[in-house]
C-alpha cells in the first residue's frame, strides 16, 4: 500500500465518521425544532396519511417507531 492509499483510507474514514455524527445530530436538532416530531413526518405527511387511512377496527403494529410520536395517535384510533 502506498502512502497516498493510507492516507486517503484515513481520509475516507474520517470523513464517514464525521458524516454519522453529524447526521445523528441534524436527527436530534431537527426533532428539537419540530416540537418532538422529526420534519420528514411533517414534509411527507405520513400522520395525516396514516391516521387517514386507519379505522377503528384495524390492528396496528408500529415497528421502528422511533420516539412514539405517531404511535400514540394511532393507538388513539385504532382499535388495538
């Protein structure tokens, strides 16, 4: 391996670092700056979408479902 190669893997790992902490803290502040709830559930509308299209019977399992900010509407409106 070359000089230029291994300078350039701790380059490229650096860097891979750097764009995990700082995507990790754009999650943390952009929640903060929503009220609680991550803008991309507000720009794509998935609560209007979700709570729209569930009914008072149906069963509902939220996987994934990060800090429960949707989770609570729907179990409000589901039937369990």
């Amino acid at each position: 391996m070359t000089l230029k190669q291994a300078v350039s893997k701790l380059l490229v790992r650096f860097f891979i670092n750097l764009h995990n902490f700082s995507y990790k803290r754009i999650g943390v502040f952009s929640i903060i700056a929503e009220g609680g709830m991550h803008p991309k559930h507000r720009l794509m509308n998935y609560h209007k979408f979700f709570i729209d299209n569930i009914n008072e019977k149906d069963k509902i399992l939220d996987v994934g479902c990060g800090n429960g900010f949707l989770t609570y509407e729907l179990a409000a409106k589901a039937k369990k």
